[in-house]
C-alpha cells in the first residue's frame, strides 16, 4: 500500500525538492518510512528553530523553497520563529508537520504534544495556513503552496496532516498539479511607467529582495538609463561592488536620501520600503518620492509604505523585460556615475569611524573570498555591513538584522545556504550571544561537509543592547553575558579554532578556508 506518507515524498520529488530539513518523532514517523528509497535527502537538525533557519538559507541561495518536517506540539512551536524570519523576507517556505489523530486533536485531554490549534499559530507568519482533515484534499494543498511559491509573493506556507491520515492510503491521490504565473504589468501602466522613464534626467533605482533573481536585467536597465542603484540588504550585490552604478548603502543614510530625494523620478524593484531598511533607526520615516514606479509581485504591498504614480504589478524579471523592450529614450550609461561616486563617498564619511572600522573588516573578507557567501546574525559587524557593505555578487549577503529580526539565524542558515551552493566557501558572522541560540546546529556542519568559516564576534555579551541602554542613559544590566571558551567549544565538535587578533591574521586564515574546504570558527575578541 501506498501512504499517505509515500505520497507527500513523491510529491516533492515531483516538484524538483532535493533537501528535507528535519527532525522525527513517534508522530511523524509515516514521513519517515516515505523517505526510504527516495531521492529527497534528510538533514536532521538539532532543534526545530534550526530547521527553519537552515531552510530558509537553502531557499535564499537556491531559488527553490525549504522543506522541513516537524513533530506536532513543540515541533511547530519550535520552528515559528523561523516562519517569522522568512514571511518577513519573503522567502519561501514550507513546513508540513503531524497533528495529533481526527478527534484527538484539541480535545484538552493532554495526549502527547497537543496543541489545540497549530493552524493558528502558524497563520500570522505564512502566506497560507492549511490543516488537512481528509487525506483527498492533499492534491489541492499542495497544488496551492507550490502556485504560492511559483507566483506570488513567496512566503511560508504550513500543512498540518493528523497523524491517522499520515498512515492511511494514497493509493488513490493523484499527484498534484503545478499551474500558476505570476501578474503580468498592465501595458497601460508599462507604457506610463517608459515614458516617466525615458524622460527622466536623474532617476534612481531602488532594488529589493524581490528582485534577487533579476540582476542581469536591473544592470541592463540602470546602465540605458544611467541611473545610480540603491540595494537595501536583500538586495546587496546585484550590482557588482565596483560597478560605477551602484550605491550598495542603506537608503536610512542622510546622504542616500539626498541622492532619492534628488531624483526626478525613482523606480522602485521588489522592495517593501520598509522601515528596517529605510528607516534603520527610527529617526524619521523615508519621505515617499513624488515620481514613484513602483515594480511588485504584491498588489497589497504596491499600496503600503510609499503610494506610487505607476504600479506594475508582476515578478521584477518578467516585468523589467518587458520594460526593456519599451522606448526608454536614448542609452545615457555614465549619467549618474558621478552622483553615485558622491553619495558612496559622502555616506561613508557620515559614518561612525567604528562602523568605518567594520567595512574595512568586512571588505578585507569579500576581497580575500570573493566567491563567499556572507550569512549574518543580528550583531554589530552585520549592523555596519546593512549600512554600507557591497558585496560582490547576487547571493553573497544576507543575514537576520533586518525584517523579524532573530537571533540565533546565522549558523543554521549557512548549513542551508552551503547545501545550496556547495562550491561556494560560507562565511557566518555570528555575535557570542546570537551563537548561543542555536549552538547545538555545530554538529550538523560536519554532517553536511560544510565549508565554512565561523567568525564569532566575541564582545563578551549583548554588545549592541549594552551601547543602547548607555545611550539611554540605563545602568547597563543584563547584557554582560559570559560567552563559553569557544576554543574549547570548536574542540568539543572537532573543529579547528584560532583567535584572531589582526587583520592580516584574519585575511590569513580566510584564504586558507579558500584553498581547502574545512570547517573552522575564528574568534575575533572584539570591545
Ligand atoms: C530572539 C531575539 N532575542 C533578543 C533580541 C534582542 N537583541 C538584539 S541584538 C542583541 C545582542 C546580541 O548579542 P551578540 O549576538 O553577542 O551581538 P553583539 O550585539 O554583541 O554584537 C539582542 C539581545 C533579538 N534580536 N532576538
Ligand atoms: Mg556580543
């Protein structure tokens, strides 16, 4: 007999999933007996949270959703936080769990792991939300959340299956159906949207995390118009670090908003305008511009933060194509160079000299890795690179400083990001304090052949929230933490470790990462 179980294994191979992430347990134990034989590899995590951050890393860098298999209960509590990440950066992924068995479920008579109604709490942090209550209505959920991955915003979506369906026969299900593409932009709209365009005399671009997968087009598109590209964090790489174009600095920085704010008309690609990449600190909120082309896959999110004159709504690539084959005036490449060249210098002058500091750190690692890929936590080398890093190409930063903004992502995300992109050597930039969230995930890294360099940030505690209650004038409590010995913890797992004390030290071991794939933490003992 084919279950239940078989069914949804088969189903994922049959829409391209390589990887599972996963953690099993008595309730899911039919997903389980459906791995055997398939193609789909397991990577089992050490925590749920885990899970999800590993999942999303994979999704980042694959351009294909992370799957994860959870237990009812605690599994889905778990792995939430990790929903919240992704559904705020729009990554997709999806997360199919056991409940307890059709009459059990939410009873309150406290069976194993019950949790009245996970549905619910997985709602507020996925695009769909479905707990499946007939194994006969699998082919249509799943038909949904891969038309949700295919053609809409991508977000995560949660399937819940009772444990007694999990069992029972598929025989009969027919495998889902794969259908669905995304809004195409009005010709109408596409035609205002050109004329703006080819008029313009100082348009800037403003690219997001939407527009991840449209590089090559949004460079085809800056370089007619001659228009500098502001890349939010999401964004960071779509134009190259040197390209004379490219404003790889936070739009929160006064002087990214004089260059916008100077602008006769802004095109705006994927990006939310949202206030952990506009407004960063909360200071004042990111005036909308008045000749606003708005690009978006999210007809919601067309509307929210800044009210465009154009809306186009569609995927960035399809829609900047069909934008690039509109009149947008004569080509005029070297336009904006100048303006971009003044704002990267004068943002960078603007800026703290301790944030310089961390640049220099995080150039001296893009310059001796270029082909890394950097994932980060929340913690201050990350904070400097939002403002200001250009990292070299599509894919190479990303980190959970901005959006939900969770500690303990970094680790887990480069075990995802490394199963993605296996020939690409992972650079995590972890605090001591976000390591410690998710410090059981060391073990999958060798279980993955990672290559990998763990750079641990030690300021022995809450760095960033001590300088925050200073700054407000709090006698700092609870923030002075007191990391483990973490060359003893690199042991424990069997990794190597070096203390990093010098630039030329770090520039040193990064380059011997690059020759020779390894796992190694290097602690830098920072103020
Ligand atoms: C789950 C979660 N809990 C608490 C916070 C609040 N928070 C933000 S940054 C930070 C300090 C993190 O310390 P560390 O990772 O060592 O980075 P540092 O600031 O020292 O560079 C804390 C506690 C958070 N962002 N996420
Ligand atoms: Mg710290």
């Amino acid at each position: 007999m084919k279950t239940v179980g078989h069914y949804l294994i088969e189903s994922l191979e049959a829409a391209g999933v390589r990887h599972v992430f996963g953690i099993p347990g008595v309730h899911n134990l039919e997903l389980y007996r459906g791995l055997e034989g398939a193609t789909l590899r397991h990577v089992t995590g050490r925590h749920e949270q885990g899970l999800g951050f590993m999942a999303d890393g994979y999704a980042r860098l694959s351009g294909r959703p992370g799957v994860c298999f959870t237990i009812s209960g605690p599994g889905v509590s778990n792995i939430t936080t990790a929903l919240g990440q992704a559904y705020g950066d729009s990554i997709p992924l999806l997360v199919i769990s056991s409940q307890n068995r059709r009459g059990e479920a939410g009873s309150g008579r406290g069976f194993l792991h019950e949790l009245p109604d996970q549905r619910a709490l997985t709602l507020p942090v996925t695009a769909a939300s479905f707990a499946i209550g007939e194994a006969a209505e699998l082919p249509a959920v799943l038909a949904q959340a891969f038309a949700i991955f295919a053609a809409a915003r991508p977000r995560p979506v949660y399937i819940e299956i009772p444990l007694d369906i999990l069992g029972a026969s598929a025989d009969a299900l027919p495998l889902p159906l794969h259908h669905g593409a995304p809004p195409r932009a009005e010709p109408s709209a596409l035609a205002a949207a050109a004329a703006l365009l080819a008029g313009a005399r100082h348009p800037v671009v403003l690219a997001g995390g939407g527009a991840v997968h449209a590089a090559t087009l949004l460079q085809r598109l800056v370089e007619h118009l001659g228009a500098p590209m502001v890349m939010t964090t999401n964004a960071r790489g779509l134009l190259p670090a040197a390209h004379p174009l490219a404003v790889a600095m936070s739009p929160s920085l006064p002087a990214v908003r004089a260059l916008i704010g100077a602008a006769d008309v802004v095109l705006a690609v994927g990006t939310e305008i949202g206030p952990t990449d506009y407004d960063m600190y909360g200071v004042s909120e990111f005036p909308p511009p008045a000749n606003l082309i708005r690009i978006d896959i999210d007809a919601g999110q067309l509307a929210r933060s800044a009210t465009p004159r154009v809306a186009l709504l569609g995927d960035a690539a399809q829609t900047l194509q069909l934008l690039l084959q509109r009149n947008l005036g004569a080509p005029r490449p070297g336009l904006g160079a100048d303006a971009a060249a003044a704002t990267r210098r004068q943002a960078l002058d603007e800026m703290p000299p301790v944030y310089q500091g961390h640049l220099r750190l995080l150039n001296l690692i893009r310059d001796t890795l270029p082909d890394a890929v950097l994932v980060g936590d929340s913690t201050q080398l990350v904070y400097a690179g939002n403002l200001g890093f250009a990292a070299a190409r599509p894919g190479s930063w990303f980190n959970s400083a901005t959006g939900y903004g969770t500690l303990g992502y970094a680790l887990p995300a480069s075990v995802g990001a490394g199963l993605a992109a296996p020939d690409r050597p992972i650079v995590c930039l972890v605090g001591d304090g976000g390591l410690q969230f998710c410090l059981g995930e060391l073990a999958v890294l060798r279980e993955v052949d990672a290559w990998i360099g763990i750079i641990v940030w030690n300021n022995r505690g809450y760095g960033e929230i001590r300088s925050s209650m200073l700054a407000a004038g709090i006698r700092p409590v609870g923030v002075d933490v007191q990391p483990p010995d973490f060359a003893l913890l690199a042991a424990a797992y069997g990794y190597t470790h070096r203390l990093i004390e010098t630039p030329e030290a770090l520039a040193d071991a990064l380059a011997q990462l690059g020759r020779q794939r390894q796992i190694i933490m290097l602690e830098i003992a920072a103020d």
